[in-house]
C-alpha cells in the first residue's frame, strides 16, 4: 500500500548494541501462533493455531539476480489518465481468485488519488477507482467504485473485489483513519470493511451501482495483531489492512488474509530462536530488532453474505525480520499454494536489507509450513539503480504480475525524480516448485483475464 514517502516515526536508540543468538536461548513459537499443534493434519488447519515464519536467517539469503530483478523502466513510460494518480492495483476476480470478464470487458480496480496533488501526498486522499477495457491492455478510466461519502473511514486503501453470482460483486478494503476523519496523516487507524452492489455493461463501457452498504468485518484484537494504540512506540505504521478474499479449495470456506503486525505493545515482542532461524556465525541481532513484527493475518467468513468474519492467527510472522508485509494474496497451483506478499527496503529490521518488491512462500496447504521461495523468499526486487521503481506487485493464477510505477530518477543520486502513478510493464514467472523465475516482459499494465465466465 504505501512507499517510501511516508512519514516515519524515528526508531529509539537501541537499549543494547546487539543480542547475541546464543544468549537468546529461546524456544517455541511466535508469540502470534499461540501453543504449536501437534504434528498431523488439524495442524496445517485454516482455523488451527500453527504459524509459519519468514526468518531473519531467510532473510539473510536475499540475493538480486537476473531471475529475481524487474527490468529498468524508461522515464518515457505511457500513462493510462491524466485525471488521477493511480497505485495498488487488482483485477476483478470470483472467490477462486481467478481473473474475470464481465459481458466482455475487462475490469481492474486501484488506489487513486487527484493528479493535482502531491504524489507522496496521494495516501491521504485515496479512493477506489475502476477502470474497463477491451484487450485488457488499454483502459478507460470509469470514476470512484463507492458513491461520494458512502464509504467507512476517511480514506479507501487497498483489497479486493469478487464477482459473485451473474453482476453481484462485492470489495473488501481497508477502511483508513477515522469516519470522516479528513486528509490527516496523523490518523492512520486501519480496520477491514466490505460492501457489495452490481455491475452493468453495454458495447460502450461499464459501470456500477450500489456499494451503500459498508460495514467493518475485523479490527484488530491486541492480541494477535497489533492496534493502533499498542504500535505507538514503533518506527514504522502499524498494519491491519489489505484483505484479499478467496474460497479455499480444501475445505469450501471463504477467507480474508490481511496484513498486520504481532499484538502487543511495539517494543515489549522479544526475538525468538523460531524468529531467527539458524544464523550463521558471526551474525547479530540488533535489539531494535523487537519493533518488527510484520505477519500475514487470517479471517474466516461465519455468514453467507461475507459480512461477518472472525479473525484467526497469522499465517506466516516476520518477527524480528520486517515490519511490512503488504497486500497479501495466494495462487493455487499444481498441487501447491503460493503466498505472495510485498515489502520495502526501509520496513527490514536492523541488520537485514531487501529491495521493494514481491515476496513468496510455499506450502501444501493455506495453513501450512510455508517454504520461503527461492530460499530467502525474494521474487521480484527493483533493480538497485532505480531502487523506487515499481512496487504493489500482484501474482495471478496465469502467473503474470502487475505492478504500478512509484519514482523513475533520470539523473545519478537519485536526482530529478519522475513520478509515475500509472502500471508498470506486465512480467511473467515460471515456478519449479520452491524457485521462481522471471522469464519475460509484456505490456505496460497488461491484465487478461485467466477465466471467462458465461455470459450473463
């Protein structure tokens, strides 16, 4: 959701200047996963306790290569509308998360902002917008998705729409600060809300009606993800945010995941042997480490209509690894289930570095012992001379990923910045089970869709 433009809270100076791995002697779980489950089945449950982890020693792996760094973009990128700043961005999907048309069209909904503004200012003015096309590279801007003032919070931040039965469709998005709270970047309340209406299209273009009936379906508990209050102390914007909706396919249930963060108060978390993996010699653990406690949040559908929801423990935790761990989404493929999330440089914690981009595990199960892919889990990363390139990548079933343009500088030392706000060229990976391969560049915002279904 966002980049490097926010503000930042300053990180306290370090209680002690390092924590040795050896001194830890700690044992167990993250303090998100609850008591560990014993082995078999009801372990790797969606609704059991077992939380996997991204480890600092993971991280640790992270090597850019040609496999794993998106191409330079020029700084003579096409824009798809001069009328608003767009970013995170999805497609219009059904509950088995593949990408689908309507009557024909292409539908791809983003984060939107004036074009008038501040680029770094556009988070505080966000708002859904949608946009249709035809060869689902070329599109029309259709306006906001919500009625002016409909929706809850003060601003839409990023989620996901489903197409459910012939033109219901319903979002999930991140409610952000207060009701009607104004542009404020000192209100960065977070809570996951819905709301549904229909869609219509004729040979000209499409359209929506509805999405007047916004309710919040979680907010965070404190105890397994962080609130608003409790992250006060940290350096970086707590997370309860970016619900992506799916049916999964073990047990025809409907899910949220989400990002947040460990509950607790920021800076009391303690780093556990789990968290940190086996490390290799020599390494240590700065004790600013504890402020970052990023994890991939659960949520499960208790009603037909998906209007309320109970929250379940994390997925997978970034204790001690990234404070970060944006726009979670899955891919269901051959036989495996893929979880892909973005990070930024800045949101590692001491002592581990990464570029912007996407990140990805792998598992047998949607709660399982995820893999991280490629052995520290980078996927994609922006190449170091354009480290702001692109970032909100989004995996689909087709294994096409989009992205949007974030700064392009034309000059060395990060002179003369070019601000995008518009889709990024389409890239394309393959997958041999835990390794992940860029293998080529399509177009600039190039979204097809990976099922048509049948016309209504």
């Amino acid at each position: 959701m966002f980049t490097d433009h926010r503000p930042r809270r300053r990180v306290r100076p370090a209680l002690a200047a390092v924590v040795l791995v050896a001194a830890l002697g700690l044992l167990g779980v993250p303090a998100s996963a609850g008591p560990q489950a014993a082995p078999g089945a009801a372990r790797f449950s969606p609704q059991g306790t077992y939380t996997a982890v991204w480890s600092r020693a993971d991280a640790l792996k992270v090597r850019p290569d040609a496999t794993n760094t998106s191409p330079l973009i020029p700084a003579t990128f096409p824009v798809m509308t001069d009328q608003v700043w767009i970013w995170d961005t999805w497609p219009l999907t059904d509950l088995t998360t593949d990408v689908v048309t309507y009557r024909g069209w292409h539908v791809i909904f983003s984060l939107t902002a004036p074009r008038n503004i501040f680029f770094g200012d556009r988070h505080w003015q966000a708002r859904i917008g949608y946009f249709y096309s035809r060869d689902a590279r070329t599109w029309t801007y259709g306006g906001p998705l919500f009625p002016a003032g409909s929706s809850l919070g003060s601003r839409e931040w990023a989620g996901s729409t489903v197409l459910e039965g012939r033109d219901e469709v319903q979002t999930f998005y991140t409610a952000s600060g207060h009701d009607n709270g104004g542009i404020d970047p000192n209100d960065p309340l977070q809570r996951l809300a819905t709301a549904s209406g229909r869609i219509h299209a004729n040979a000209s273009r499409v359209w929506f009606t509805g999405f007047t009936n916004h309710k919040i379906i979680a907010e965070p508990d404190g105890r397994m993800y962080q609130t608003l209050q409790q992250s006060q102390a940290g350096p970086i914007i707590y997370a309860f945010r970016d619900p992506f909706a799916f049916r999964n396919p073990a047990d025809g249930r409907v899910y949220v995941l989400f990002e947040g963060n460990t509950g607790g108060v920021a800076g009391d978390y303690r780093c556990t042997a789990r968290d940190l993996g086996p490390l290799p010699p020599g390494h240590t653990v700065p004790a600013d480490s504890r402020f970052y406690t990023g994890n991939i949040g659960l949520a499960e559908a208790t009603s037909p209509d998906l209007r309320t929801f109970r929250l379940l423990p994390p997925v997978l935790s970034a204790n001690c690894v990234n404070q970060q761990t944006e726009r979670p989404h899955l891919v269901f493929h051959r036989g495996q289930v893929y979880l892909f999330t973005i990070s930024h440089t800045f949101t590692y914690a001491p002592g581990l570095t990464g570029p912007d981009g996407v990140y990805g595990f792998v598992s047998r199960t949607v709660r399982g012992d995820y893999r991280p892919l490629n052995g520290s889990a980078l996927v994609l990363g922006n190449p170091a001379s354009q480290r702001l390139q692109q970032y909100s990548h989004y995996v689909m079933p087709d294994l096409l990923v989009e992205s949007f343009i974030d700064t392009i500088f034309t000059q060395p030392g990060e002179q003369a910045p070019v601000y995008g706000g518009t889709l990024a060229p389409t890239l394309r990976l393959e997958f041999r089970d835990a390794n992940t391969y860029m293998v080529q560049q399509l177009g600039y915002g190039y979204i097809p869709a990976t099922r048509t279904p049948p016309r209504p």
